[in-house]
C-alpha cells in the first residue's frame, strides 16, 4: 500500500525538478528501486498512470532499475553485493572481515529517481 505515497512522491520531485529547467512535460523517469525496500515495480507503474493525469507527466513512462542490496562493516568499510546464493547468511561473517562490528545497509533499500527525461 505504500507505493502509493511513494509514487505520489517521485511525481511531485520529478514535476519540481521539470520545472526548474522550464520543461513543458516529462517523457520518462527512471527509478532505482532497492530489493530490500520492498515495493513493487507493478504498482508504482498502476498508481503512477493515475496520478500523473493532468500534470506534465502525463505522458511520461516509468522505466526501473531494480538494485541489489549492499551491506558494508562500519569499522574497516568491506563491502559486499547480497545475491540469492549469499542472501540467507546476511551478517558480518559474509564480509570476510574479522571486526566483528555488525553490518550496514548501504544500498538496496530506497527508491529512488535516477534521471528525468524532459524537453
Ligand atoms: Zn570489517
């Protein structure tokens, strides 16, 4: 349910963003979508051909670029790409660092705008 504030949201910073550089519309936005932050690419693309009628990106197209997670150790900075394969072992073991000091989400976890196609 909250992809729809989530698309709510990336339409109003693409149509912010448009509008700084006096854009007459919006042809495409492309979204990083993270493993970890659980939305699903369908619905943002089901609430996103709604709430972008009579604006300037009512002709836009969603395009997704899903990324991994990433977690890295906060002491000595190793990082590493979880995969299906590692996935079930998600702790600092999977680093190969001997800190010992727990691990960070870096990556994989938000949605995000990449770019916007404007003219
Ligand atoms: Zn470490």
């Amino acid at each position: 349910m909250h992809e729809l504030a989530i698309t709510d949201s990336i339409i109003k910073q693409a149509i912010t963003e448009a509008q700084k550089h006096n854009a007459q519309r919006i042809n495409k936005i492309k979204l990083k979508i993270g493993v970890a932050s659980a939305i699903i690419p369908n619905c943002v693309e089901f609430y996103f051909d709604i709430l972008k009628k009579n604006t300037i990106a009512e002709n836009a197209k969603l395009d997704f670029e899903i990324v991994p997670i990433v977690i890295k150790c906060p002491q000595c900075q190793s990082q590493v790409q979880i995969t299906p394969e590692n996935g079930e072992k998600l702790n600092s073991k999977l680093l190969g660092c001997e800190c010992n000091a727990g691990i960070e989400l870096i990556e994989g976890n938000d949605v995000l705008i990449e770019y916007i196609d404007i003219e």
